[in-house]
C-alpha cells in the first residue's frame, strides 16, 4: 500500500505536471472505484482502491508517475467505454 501512498500524494501536484498521468483513479456515484486512462481506451470498475491502484499500475508498468487520483469531489464514470462489460473487471 505504499505505493499508494506515493500516488495520493502525488495527485495534487499531478494537475500542474506539462505531460498528464495517463490513469485516473475515483469513484462512481455508487461509491465503486473506477479507472479511467485519459483516452478512455483502458479501464474498469473495481471493488476497493487496492485492486483499481493495482490495475493502474500494472497497465503502466507500475510508473507512479502514470497514476493520479481524481480531485476531491470529482464523480468518475464509465461512459466513455464501450456498453460491454467486457470492460469491467
């Protein structure tokens, strides 16, 4: 769970980065974790932080500079994503 630490505190800053993170981890309005890569390409529907962090950080090589959380507040969803559920883990 360290690393988890390291992305949470890392999400403020993220927003003044020139290049964004590529993963997005928040919640739904259900209170489910949700990931979310910037081009809505990759991404999912997860039970706890834990696996949506791990999920991230497999997909990006678990480069912490990849992963950020949403804004305190923000509400994640997964409409960008294909009605599949082959999209939700």
């Amino acid at each position: 769970m360290a690393n988890a630490l390291h992305i949470q505190r890392r999400s403020a800053r993220n927003h003044l980065s020139a290049v964004p993170a590529r993963f997005i981890v928040g919640r739904d309005r259900r209170g489910s974790w949700i990931v979310q890569d910037r081009e809505g390409l990759v991404g999912g529907l997860f039970r706890s932080e834990a696996a949506a962090l791990h999920f991230a950080a497999e997909e990006c090589n678990h480069n912490p500079a990849d992963i950020c959380h949403a804004p305190e507040g923000t509400v994640l969803d997964l409409d960008g994503f294909a009605s599949s559920s082959s999209n939700l883990h």
